[in-house]
C-alpha cells in the first residue's frame, strides 16, 4: 500500500479508476436487480417478498466491509503514518453508514410480512443498528478532529475498537437464536434455491463495485479540498 502513499500517483490511478468502477458496477447492479425481479420465481415461503434479498444482502455486506475499511485504514494510519489512511477511512465513513442504514430499512420491510413486525431487538437486528451508531459517531469525531487541525488519532482508535462489532454482527444468528434466520449462505453451501440465488453474486459485485468508486470520488475530493485549504493558508501568510 505504501506506493500509493503520493497522493499524485494514487489520484493517477484513482481518476481513471473511479469511471470503470461507476459504470461496470451500475452495470451489474441494474442486470442484477433486474434478474432478480422478473427472471426467478418467488419463493415457496416467502412469496414476492424475497426479492428484497437482491438489496438486502449486498447493503448488508458492505455496511460490515465497510467497518472492516476503516479498521484497516486506521491501523495503517496509526502503525505506519500513511498519508492517505485518514482520507480512505473518512472517505468509507459516509457511504458505510448510507449503506447500513439502507440494509436496516430493506430488513424492516422484509421483515414486516415476512415475521408480522417492523422490528425486534433481535441479535443481528440490534448489532446492524449499533454498527449504524457506531459509523455515525465515527463521522462525528473524524469531523470535529479534522476542524481542531488534528491528524484524526482519536479517530482511527475508536476505528480499530469498533471493529469489535462484526463478529458480533456475523455470529448474532449462531449465539442468540431468536427473530432473525441462521445464516443462508456459508463456504459450504447456502439453503437458498439456486433458482433464486443467481442473480445475488452479480447483485454483490454490483454494488461493492459502485462503493469503491464511490469512496474513490470522496478520497479524491477530500484530497482536492486539502489542496485548495493549504493554497489558501499560503496566501494568508504571504499576505
């Protein structure tokens, strides 16, 4: 990671890089939506509602990776200095928190029919909300460290401790057997109709797609912002 500790090399490959992801995974994301609405038959359980599985799962998982980014990008930041650790964890923060907030809201609505209820303090239901918390705090403190000047320790520490809540999140299903169902999907196999299954993978690879061009066009706009920021402190001392 460290050849991209420049930011001029990492926004030469960032600028081109950021269109093929956009594109290529809005791509996918609409050819996977659009199997999974009209191309698979609706479940013998759970009728038409199953089909909110193609944005459930995939926001789902990138809520969780997302976490998992800025972990990384904070033990980079506090164990190596990179240069860009701060921007890609701030950078991952936003869209993180939309995509858990979405992955709530889908859950919800499944769930609604599906169980009679918009919501349970379930295991895996209140671990996703305090993931949601936990992003929202992560922003909160990353922005007031950015505006005291400060180089964002505090926040890259509270990055590594929340990482805590994934494996919580990932084993809520094996340890508190309530609402919500055991995992469908594992290495070995998944209980879910192949039928239906299909379109999921392109769906996930969709999306993980637009999420990194997403936090690509943040790093490369954060990394605009401190550009013009010490352009402007130049000319105030100049002056």
């Amino acid at each position: 990671m460290h050849i991209f500790a420049n930011p001029a090399r990492f926004l030469q490959i960032a600028r081109p890089l950021t269109g093929w992801l956009g594109w290529l995974g809005a791509l996918l994301v609409v050819a996977g939506l659009g199997a999974g609405l009209t191309l698979t038959p609706p479940d013998y359980l759970q009728g038409e509602t199953v089909r909110i599985m193609y944005i459930h799962v995939p926001t789902a998982w990138l809520g969780m990776a997302g976490w998992g980014g800025i972990a990384v990008a904070s033990i980079m930041e506090l164990v190596w200095r990179h240069p860009l650790a701060n921007v890609a964890a701030r950078a991952v923060a936003l869209p993180g928190a939309v995509f858990t907030a979405i992955c709530l809201a889908s859950g919800s609505i499944w769930g609604r029919p599906t169980w009679g209820t918009w919501w349970e303090w379930d295991g895996r239901l209140t671990s996703m909300l305090v993931l949601l918390f936990v992003y929202i705090a992560y922003i909160a403190l990353a922005h007031a460290e950015a505006e005291q000047g400060r180089q964002g320790r505090i926040a890259a520490i509270f990055g590594v401790i929340g990482v805590i809540n994934l494996p919580i999140i990932h084993y809520s299903v094996l340890w508190w057997r309530t609402l919500h169902q055991g995992e469908s999907i594992t290495l070995t196999g998944s209980t879910i109709a192949g039928s239906i299954l299909w379109p999921l993978p392109i769906a996930v690879l969709g999306f993980s797609l637009l999420f990194g061009a997403i936090v690509l066009m943040r790093m490369r706009a954060m990394l605009a912002r401190q550009k013009v920021d010490a352009r402007l402190r130049r000319m105030g001392s100049d002056a």
